[in-house]
C-alpha cells in the first residue's frame, strides 16, 4: 500500500520514498520510448523531470546544509552528491532534448548517462548520507525537516 505522505517519520523514509516514484515513472518513460510512443513518453517525462528536479533542489537546499551543519562543516559526502546531481541535471535536460527530436537512440544514450550515476548515487545516499541525518535529529527535528521538505510549513 501507498503510504499516505503524513505518515513518513524520516528523511530517509520521505526521500527513498521519492526514488522509487521517481525510478517507477521513469521506468514507464523507458517503455514508452522503447515503443515510439514519443506523446506519452514526454507527458510523463515531463513529470518524472518536475518530480526529480524538486527532488535534487530539496537535497541541495535543506537536506545538504543540515547535514554540513550537524557534521561539523564535513561535505565529503555532500559534494560528490552535488557533482551527480550536476551529472543527473545534464542527463535529463538530453533525455528531453531527445524525446522532442523523437530520437530513441539519443534518448537511449542521455538514458545511459543518467543510469551512470543514479544507482551508486541513491544507494550512497539511502544508506549513508540520509541514516546519518536521521541519527543526528531528535523524532521532532526529523518530523520538521520532512514537513519542510514535503513543503508543508
């Protein structure tokens, strides 16, 4: 069952949540792209590109700064995050460049780029980055900051 969003209790339960709606999307653009359905491929990339940019703004400009701040200025783990989401933004502005030339191939290899990253990326974060922020916050200061990040303050 789909958790209704009130009931995420951490950064990481609230952001691997958004991966896996985010993979789920995407996964549909591939299959849809596969099949030269290049309308529906870009309604729902359109969709998947808002979702993942709101996505890597919320890490860059709540998650990241608290978590520098809570680890005593430490941003090992923040800037290579930073770099994939440099790599991730170039990726999806080809995979929509692509889709609006309807190029499969073009599309297939901006698909490649994206997938060069996201997999190590969102396990560094699942199993590092977000944990770490979690241990670091009381029940309350986790509760804020995911209301924050769900955009409900």
């Amino acid at each position: 069952p789909i958790m209704s969003m009130s009931e995420f209790q951490s950064v990481t339960s609230y952001l691997m949540f958004d991966h896996d709606r985010l993979d789920a999307i995407l996964y549909e653009v591939f299959a849809l792209v596969a099949e030269s359905a290049f309308d529906q491929a870009t309604g729902r990339f359109a969709g998947f590109q808002a979702g993942m940019k709101r996505h890597l703004r919320i890490e860059e400009e709540i998650l990241f700064p608290e978590f520098e701040r809570r680890s005593g200025g430490g941003s090992g783990p923040t800037d290579l995050a930073r770099r994939d989401h440099g790599v991730v933004r170039e990726a999806l502005a080809e995979m929509q460049g692509a889709l609006a030339a309807r190029d499969a191939r073009a599309f297939f290899a901006a698909r490649k780029k994206f997938l060069s990253v996201l997999p190590a990326h969102h396990a560094q974060e699942e199993q590092l980055l977000y944990p770490l922020i979690d241990a670091s916050m009381t029940d309350e200061e986790r509760r804020a900051i995911v209301a924050r990040m769900r955009g409900d303050e």
